[in-house]
C-alpha cells in the first residue's frame, strides 16, 4: 500500500551549497535532497545571511514581519537546491553581516536575539506562504525555540493542529545559552518563566528548548545517541536527554557521494575509482599534487592528513604533545582547518621547523580538503568528542584509511584492524591520550610500511564501503511518521 508523502519543513543555521561552515550544512543539503528523491515534499530554511551569493537574485516570496516585533521587518526569498525549495528569511538587521556567528572568533554579540528571531520568523512564515508541513525538522541550538514555539506559542492554532516537530542533535557542546534579557524578540521569555527552555533563574539554553518540546529527538550516530544520556558525553545535558531517552534515537549520516566521489572529483589532478589499479595510480598522482600544493618534498613516503576546525573537539591538544615525536619518523603531515588562534599558532611554530615533513596550511579550503582525502593514505580524527564525523566516510571513499577515536559516529563507521582484519577499514584507539595516539599512528606506519599487499587491500575494502543518505532518510521518515503517530 503506498503511503502518503509527507510535507516537511527542514531548517537549519548553515546549508552546503549556499554556506557551509561544518558538517551541519552538508547534512541539511543532502537529506533534503534524499527524502526529495524519496517523493517527499521537503522544503528547507535558513538565514538569509548576506554573503550566500545567490540571494540578491532570488524572487521574492514573502515580505512581512513578525507580530511581537514589527519594527523589524524580514522578507523570505526563495531559492532551489536541486529540486528542493529553499527559503532565506533575510532581514539586514540581523543577517548582513560578514559572518554568519562570530568574527575574529568573538560571537555576536546578539546572537540570541539573531537565532530566536529566525526561529520565530521559520513559524510565522508557514500559514502566510500556505505551506503546512507535517513536520518541521530543526537543527542544533540555533533552531532550538522552533519546536518551543510550536508547542507553546502555537498550541491553540489551528493551522499547526497536526504539524509535528523533530529536533537533530549534531553538536550538544553548542548550547545557545542567553539570559532572558538577550531574548527581546521572545515575548514569552520576558516574564521570566520558561521550566522548558530556563537552566537557572536568569538563563535558558536554546538546545535545552528544543530537546525539551520536540516530539522526537535525535542524535546523529547511534553511539553519540547513548552518549548523550551522559554528564560526560552530553556536555552537562545528560538529564534532559534522560528525561527524552523514549523519544531518542541515533541515525547516522550518509554521505553526499555527488560531491565526495574520486571518480568524478574535479578537485584532483587525477581522477580514480574502486578498482586496485586505478586507486593505486590515481592517489599517487593525488599526493604529488597534494605535496606540490602544499610544499613538501615530493617522495614516495606515508602521508597522514588532517582537515578540520582547531579546537579541542577535533583532539588538537591530543596531537600537540606528540607532533614533533611523530615527525622523527619518515612521514609526512598535512593539516589544514582554521580555529582557536593558540592551536594555530603552535601548529605554525612546529611545521617551520620541519617543513620537510609537516605542512599546516591555516585555511578554510573545500579545494584543499578533497585534495588531502584523495592525496594522503592516512586520515587522522583523534577526536575528544564526535557526533558522527564526516571526514572519516569521505576518507574511505578515496581509499585513505581514517586514524580515529573510538567515540561517537566514529565508533559507529570505522572498524579498527587490529580487532578485525577482515572488515577493517581503518584504525581506532580509545583511551583519550596523546601516547594511545602515537601508538596508533606508530602501528599504522608499520602497516604501511611492511604489509603493503594488505594495506592496499583494505584501501580497496574502504573505498567500497557505502554510507548512504538514502537509507538515513527512510530511518528519518520512520522517526516522522513515529513522531505522527
Ligand atoms: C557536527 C558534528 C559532526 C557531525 C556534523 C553533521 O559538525 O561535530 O560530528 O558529523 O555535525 O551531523
């Protein structure tokens, strides 16, 4: 029997494509884009912040403004991505700017007044654009109030009578945490009584809200899932997600393998698919051209990668202690992210002093980062914490072998192979150490260097493995049509 499709408002602070600045983004691109190709009607909605590039062009759809505030008036434009509907609510007051959180790593300061007014304007727009969606799906702490809102504000309207919420957790560390006085967009903060949103007398958290009045909740990896039922692994949340534990549940991401293939990567000096000899001479001519990119010597020499945000999330600070022991031995390193000035600097101060072998290249770089998947054998996410990691599947899709933390979505994608050769796909330690990760890269060059025939094999294994946005977007029509029901 089939069954009816469903409408879904999907919105998120970040979408690839528009503007990206993590992993977040290309989860809002891809699983719209999958339950699209499911029959679904998915639209999608963000900021119409004023560096997105398409948005001076784009018509028109809605100019209005909110009730409780209306001398600030938001006009909603309305783009495509593929065949998915996508509305910007621009408003200048709040979104032309030349970042979309923070600048010279200070977050606006009204950042609250910012997020809680998109996710106002997400509501408010739906009955004025006649678009009723069956669920609205929020993201993160920026969406946070959407489902609070939904729940609290709009409980008696009829438009929203069978309209559902869901809440995705990619990074609970961000929690969005304003002082009631932060939130004048919110007429229901000011008397100063909110038990679903508030974490003290003076301050709510906006991810706190969102976990709270959502119907469904969910994490984006299975094991980030059970983590986040603990102090630890919640980052203090580990009651409210307790409290949800009959409504959570862990959905790992796919891969957006349109954009992350070898076989079609315009980004490398060669392309190559999951076939030995082509892998083999495809990457070799990748790490030339990674090397020639980034200034190494151009040898035939293990090469480990690391592309990411620096901070202590990533493990940085797990790597910092052991860089310069890693780097006596016949390696080289390239690692390439922006972030916490200090990490930056400190990575800057060790490759001048060995630029024979470590390259860190200070820079947000899309270009840059399919170029070290494709060029390094080596992948490395040391991580602290990792909600699912994207990295690690890209990187086994070109046939580089990820070095990760056993945590989080990691724990779920990448098999150690030390624990089972057969369908390993990478290396795992556990024990959040800077020796356990020197030891694992240690055993990893070994591998490298004495068991060659196996290692390309198991290059080969990565690079069929498959992470795919379709089936995470039939485990998310089950959580909607849960949340439905
Ligand atoms: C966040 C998390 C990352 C996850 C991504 C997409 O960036 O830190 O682990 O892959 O969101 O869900």
């Amino acid at each position: 029997m089939a069954i009816n499709p469903l409408s879904i408002l999907f919105v998120a602070s970040e979408v690839e494509g528009l503007i990206k600045s993590g992993g977040l983004a290309d989860v809002a691109k891809a699983l719209p884009q999958a339950l699209d190709a499911l029959g679904q009607d998915v639209r999608v909605t963000l900021p119409g912040y004023r560096k997105i590039k398409a948005l001076e062009e784009a018509p028109i759809a809605l100019e209005t403004h909110l009730d409780h505030w209306p001398h600030t008036p938001y006009k909603v434009r309305q783009l495509a991505i593929g065949e998915v509907t996508v509305y910007a609510i621009e408003c200048d007051h709040y979104f032309a700017r030349n970042e979309m959180y923070s600048e010279y790593n200070q977050a606006y300061a009204d950042n609250g007044e910012r997020f809680s007014f998109f996710s106002a304007a997400c509501l408010d727009m739906l009955p004025k654009l006649q678009f009723q969606p069956d669920i609205i799906h929020a993201n993160d702490w920026h969406t946070g109030f959407v489902p609070y809102l939904l729940k609290h504000r709009y409980a008696e309207f009829p438009f929203f009578a069978h309209t559902k919420s869901i809440i995705s957790i990619h990074n609970a560390v961000f929690k969005g945490v304003f002082s009631f006085d932060e939130l004048p967009t919110l007429p229901e903060m000011q008397g100063r009584y909110a038990p679903d949103a508030a974490v003290s007398a003076t301050h709510v958290t906006m991810l706190k809200a969102g976990v709270m009045t959502a119907d469904k909740v969910n994490a984006v990896s299975p094991t980030y899932a059970e983590e986040l039922k603990t102090e630890l692994g919640s980052h203090g949340m580990a009651k409210e997600f307790r409290a949800r534990a009959h409504d959570l549940v862990g959905i790992l991401n796919g891969c957006d393998y349109s954009d992350w293939n070898p076989s079609t990567d315009d980004f490398l000096p060669e392309k190559y698919h999951a076939e030995m000899s082509s892998m083999l001479a495809g990457k070799a001519a990748c790490k030339q051209g990674l090397q020639q990119r980034v200034g190494l010597p151009e040898r035939d020499v293990a090469v480990y990668g690391m592309v990411c945000r620096l901070t202590s999330q990533k493990g940085v600070h797990y790597l910092l202690p052991i860089l310069e022991r890693f780097l006596k031995l016949d390696a080289q390193l390239v690692i390439v992210g922006t972030g916490d000035p200090i990490l930056a600097t400190q990575l800057a101060e060790i490759a001048a002093c060995h630029s024979d072998k470590f390259a860190f290249v200070e820079a947000y770089s899309n270009e840059l980062a399919h170029l070290v998947e494709a060029g390094s054998d080596f992948f490395l996410m040391p991580s602290e914490f990792e909600p699912c990691g994207l990295n690690q599947i890209y990187s086994m899709a070109y046939g580089t072998l990820p070095i990760v933390r056993a945590v989080g979505g990691l724990k779920d994608s990448v098999v150690d192979y030390d624990i089972a050769p057969e369908s390993a796909t990478g290396f795992a330690f556990i024990n959040p150490e800077p020796i356990e990760l020197l030891s694992v890269m240690q055993r990893s060059l070994l591998f490298y260097l004495q068991q060659k025939d196996e290692m390309e094999r198991m290059q080969l294994y990565a690079m069929q493995q498959k992470f795919c946005w379709k089936e995470a977007a039939k485990e998310y029509l089950a959580l909607y049509r849960s949340a439905l029901n």
